[in-house]
C-alpha cells in the first residue's frame, strides 16, 4: 500500500470513529479538509444519515413522552390535578418557561386562565378572555394552534390592554396555543409561553397539539368521572335520606297504631298523654278547647304540668287556625289542636329539649286530632246525656206533670230516688258555659241528684230535706267555671208531685236574691219570709191595693206618656234625697232631675213630708221587686 494510500486509509478511520462517537462538527471539518473529494462526499451522506438518526431518536423520545403523559392523564380523576398535570408537562415538553390553561366558561361565554405552571404575577391567573380576544380567540375560534414570536406587537390579533398588561407582567413574548376540543366543542386552549423571541418549529406545534388532544380526552374523563362521584355520592345521600326518611314514618305508623290500639283497649286521655310523652320523649298535657289542662303525662294530673302562658294560648288559638303545630323554640313547647275535627275540640302542649323531626311532628299532630276525636266523642255521649236528663227534669217541673210513677223510673236510672222529701236548687252563675257547667254540677252532686237547664236556668233536683247544702257544695265546685259569684234558690217539697211548685218558688227566691244585690247568697223561703207577702198568692193582691192607693197617679202618668218618673223618685229616695247623687245615678242633668221632681209635686202633692215619704218609698220599692219577681209559667225546658 502506497503513503497515499495509507494516509487516506486513517483520515477514513478517523472521521469513522468521530462519527461513531457523534464527535463535535469542528473536529469532524477538520478531518473532511485532510480527505480527497470522494471520501468527503462518502461523509456527507453518513452525516445525512447520523441526522436522520438523532431526528428519530429525538423524535422517539418526544412520543415516549406524550406516551408516559397521556398515560398519567389517563390515571387522573380529579379534575383538578388533571389541569395541573397537563401544564406542567405541556412545559417540560417544550421546555418552556410558562405552561398555562385557560378554560371556557359557559355562563359568562368567555375563557378564564384555570391553571398555570411557571407564572409569577397573580394578575396572569385571573385573565379572563373575551372569545374574539387574542391569540386564544384566534385559536378557539379557528380550532387550530397558532404561535406568535413577539405578541406584544402582533397584529394579526386583537389586543386588550388588560390582557396585553398581564402578559407583559410575565414579560411574555413569545406564545403557542392549542385548541381543546370534545366532542366538537372547544372546551379550552392549553398554552406554553417564553420570556424571549422563539419560534415554535412544526415538530413542537404537533406535539403540543397531540398533548391537547390527549388532555381534551382526560379532562373530558375527569370531568365525567367527577360528576358522576358526586351523583353517586347524591345518590347515597338520597338513599340514606330516604332509609331515614322510611324508618321515622314506620315509627310514625307504629305509633299511630300504638295510640289507636291503645284507645280501641278503651285507654283513656292519661294513658293517651303517657304514651305520647313516652314516644316524643317528653312532658305532655291534654287541653280542651281553652287550653285547660284535663290530663297530662305528669303522673296523670294536670295540675302538676308547667303553666300554660298566654304566648302559648295565643299559639294554640294560631295552630288551630292553620291546622298544624306550633313550635315556640323560646319556651321548647309544641302546640298542636285539631281544629279539623268538627271544629276546635282540644289538642297537646307539649315540652321537649330537642327539636322534633318532621316525623315526629306529624306525630304530635296525629296524636292531637285522637284526642278531638276522644273529647268529640265525650263531648257527644255528655250531652245526649244531659239532653236525657234535662227531658226528665222538664217532666219533673213543669204543670201539669207527665206520668209520676214513669218519671221516677226514669230518675232512678240515674241512682236518684224521688221516693221521699225532695229539694229544688236554683242557681244563676256569670257567663256560664252549658256542657262544662252541667259536668261540674253533676260533679259536685256526685251522681245523688238531677241537674240540668230549665226555663233558662241551672236547676238541681236533690232528695233529702237539705237543699242548702247542696247549694254550698255546688258553689265550691263550679266556681271555676263561673266568671262572678253564685247565687241560689232553694226551695223544698215532700213529694215530687209538688216539684213544679218548689221549683216555682226557689226561682223566685233567686230573683229575690239578685234584686236585692245578694249575689252569692243561698236564699230559701225561710231566710226571705220578711217578703212572704211579694210570694204568696193572697199578698200580691193585697199588694196590688197598696200600690194603687199610694202610686195609681204616678204610675198611671207613666204608663201613658212613657216616662220613668216612678224609678226617678225611687232614685232619688235611695240616694237620701240628694240630687247631685240621684243624677248622677240616672245619668241626667241636676236640672231634668228637678224638672221631673216638679212634675211629680203635681201628682202627688205633699210626696216630701216626711211621714208620706216613708211609705212612698216602701211602694216605690215593692213596685220595683214585684216587677223583677214576676215569674212566668214553667213550661219548657
């Protein structure tokens, strides 16, 4: 081999292993300068070779990359961590120096910057971008990626100055963006950004794009998987509502069974209180209509229950108009009436710590409407009963009576014997309530007499000679059912044939009574003999005479022009013969009062002596008693 040739032989075996190594492009040129024309046109094409293997070693590097984070994507679930991960590879990708995502926002039809990776400036993450707006307009609206190398200046886009100031916060110059696109809708446009002038070469623009697509995909997944979490989460939530929801109306059922077995049993109004109380866990009183406690939860007494305030008057008497119960969180009381059930008819008040579920309301409601169905009922049976026996006392009292015999039957239906003496007991009480009243009275006679409404009055009929006993024990019993005193007539027989008679008489001693301004008092005939003679027969006519001997021109005056001059003397005796006060007690003038003093001087001269008008004012008196006392016949109940 010549020198030549052995020379050509080791430049050949140089550029070799220079090339095998991948050795610097100075070294490489050297050693082309030392070889022939051939030999350097043999390198250039294994140097066109040694590029196209490092462009597919980059390029293999770059996929296995996209690979490595479409495959990361894929293992994301939060929608969240999905964006983070996507700029922060979007960035290492293209070894950028800002990675961001801004997102569309369906409600505001714009796009927000979601998440960044690399930013500085917290203006940079609350862009919001108008969809004609900027390079990600330009991107959304084309659905392809567009670059620019120096954005500040780029004309191709529409600018903004609060979006031109936060990119140069970031002294952003360079910019690429890629469209996010699901199921045809752009759902974003993921970014990557540089603080100098770059030009993003096609490879780049294509992997960043194929990130996108990957991204879109993932996000979209994220998305779904999230949503449907949070259904199935909803979907547990709704079914632990409803396993709640199904026990506490099977309690409610269970109850309601309770309490409807309980009264089928014949349970009474403190087994119904005692078992509400047990199953509301709480204290419970049963109230009629007025809210007077009748039974309560507190060992069966109403009185041992809380006082019931006026603030839970006022929320009874509002329960009852709309139908439900009424909480007063202030006092921890429930209300509940059952105005539904024809009409108010009682309800439950009831005190508990804690708040009652919706179940338990509907409970307490339920509960309330048995115990209108418990007083209905009472109520009902009461009153056919005092309807009975006010038909039985009416035979008793009115003249001519029906058949005796058949009418002490009756009375002995009710353990009452009409056999022997009997006593008549009148009473007049303020504002009385008739089915409560009749109850107490019949309470206070502990089923030994009759008692019920005649002509417009309470009236007792009671064996045994002694009437004003009886009295005064009715009138300790219904005093609370009576808004003023009680006042009585008493009256007795010694046979129930005469009962119409006693009664006749012991309604006039209660009008005596009442006339006379004795509210309160118990009147027989006994205690009011000094007025036998407005009583009897014989001295109502006599009477009669006195009256028209001493009063005939006054009261005939009256009588045809309408006027009171016969009151206006009494008056004026009544007042000792006072003006001012006799007056004031006719509500008139001093100057009308002596006007009609003059007239009555006309009519009975000498009226002011003093001997006459003593026994004027004992007419005018008499006139005035027997006028209250007149008694019409007792006939109907």
């Amino acid at each position: 081999m010549s020198a030549s040739e052995e020379s050509g032989v080791a430049a050949l075996r140089a550029i070799v292993r220079n090339l095998g190594r991948s050795g610097p492009v100075d070294d490489l040129q050297a050693l082309l300068n030392q070889a022939d024309d051939e030999l350097r046109a043999d390198v250039g094409l294994a140097l066109q070779v040694r590029e196209q293997i490092e462009h597919h070693r980059q390029r293999e590097s770059e996929l296995l990359a996209l690979y490595e984070t479409a495959r990361d994507l894929t293992a994301l679930r939060d929608v969240e961590r999905v964006l983070r991960a996507i700029v922060r590879r979007a960035r290492q990708l293209l070894s950028s120096d800002i990675g961001y995502f801004s997102l569309y926002d369906p409600d505001r039809g714009d796009y927000y910057v979601r998440a960044t990776e690399g930013s500085v400036s917290a203006q940079f993450a609350r862009i919001r971008v108008p969809p004609d707006v900027g390079i990600c307009g330009v991107v959304a609206s084309d659905r392809r990626p567009r670059f620019s190398s120096a954005y500040a200046t780029d004309k191709r886009f529409q600018h903004a100055d609060a979006i031109d100031d936060a990119v140069l916060g970031e002294q952003v110059e360079s910019i690429l963006g890629v469209p996010l696109l699901a199921e045809d809708r752009v759902i974003g446009v993921l970014f990557v950004a540089d603080r100098y002038s770059r030009t993003y070469t096609p490879q780049q623009i294509a992997l960043l794009d194929s990130l996108g697509a990957h991204a879109a995909v993932a996000l979209e997944n994220a998305r779904l998987f999230q949503e449907a979490r949070e259904a199935l989460a909803r979907e547990r939530q709704v079914n632990l509502e409803l396993q709640v929801r199904t026990r506490e109306v099977q309690s409610a059922a269970d109850v309601h069974e309770h309490l409807t077995s309980l009264l089928a049993r014949g349970g009474g109004l403190d087994d119904l209180a005692q078992c509400i109380a047990r199953e509301l866990a709480g204290h419970v009183v049963v109230a009629d209509d007025t809210l007077d406690p009748i039974s309560s939860s507190y060992h069966g007494r109403a009185a041992d229950a809380p006082a019931v305030t006026e603030e839970v008057r006022e929320a009874f008497a509002h329960s009852n108009r709309l139908g439900r119960s009424i909480h007063l969180p202030s006092r921890n009381v429930w209300v509940a009436s059952a105005g539904g059930v024809s009409g108010s008819q009682g309800g439950l008040v009831l005190w508990r710590e804690d708040d009652l579920t919706p179940s338990q309301v509907r409970t307490l409601e339920r509960a309330a409407m048995m115990v209108a169905l418990v007083l209905l009922s009472r109520e009902r049976v009461t009153a056919a009963e005092h309807r009975a026996m006010g038909d039985l006392i009416a035979g008793l009292l009115k003249h001519p009576q029906d058949d005796l015999e058949s009418l002490r039957r009756g009375a002995r239906r009710y353990g009452v014997a009409l056999d022997g003496p009997v006593s008549v007991v009148v009473l007049h009480l303020i504002e009385e309530r008739s089915t409560q009243t009749v109850q107490f009275a019949r309470t206070a006679l502990a089923d030994s007499g009759l008692v019920g409404h005649f002509n417009g009055e309470l009236v007792a009929i009671v064996p045994g000679p002694d009437g004003e006993a009886v009295a005064r024990r009715m009138q300790d019993e219904m005093a609370s059912v009576s808004h003023g005193p009680i006042t009585a007539g008493v009256a007795r027989t010694s046979d129930a044939s005469d009962l119409a008679d006693a009664y006749r008489r012991a309604s006039q001693c209660l009008k005596l009574l009442l006339t006379l301004g004795r509210d309160g008092a118990i009147g027989t005939e006994a205690l009011l003999s000094p007025y036998a003679l407005l009583l009897s027969e014989r001295g109502r006519a006599e009477l009669e005479r006195f009256l028209e001997e001493l009063l005939a021109p006054l009261l005939d005056w009256d009588a045809q022009r309408h006027t009171d001059l016969a009151r206006t003397l009494l008056t004026y005796f009544d007042c000792a013969h006072n003006t001012t006060a006799a007056a004031s007690a006719l509500h008139i003038h001093s100057n009308t009062l002596r006007q009609r003093l003059d007239k009555i001087t006309t009519l009975l001269p000498g009226w002011n002596e003093p001997a006459r008008a003593l026994d004027l004012h004992l007419a005018l008196r008499l006139h005035a008693l027997r006028n209250k006392l007149s008694v019409q016949p007792a006939t109907q109940p």
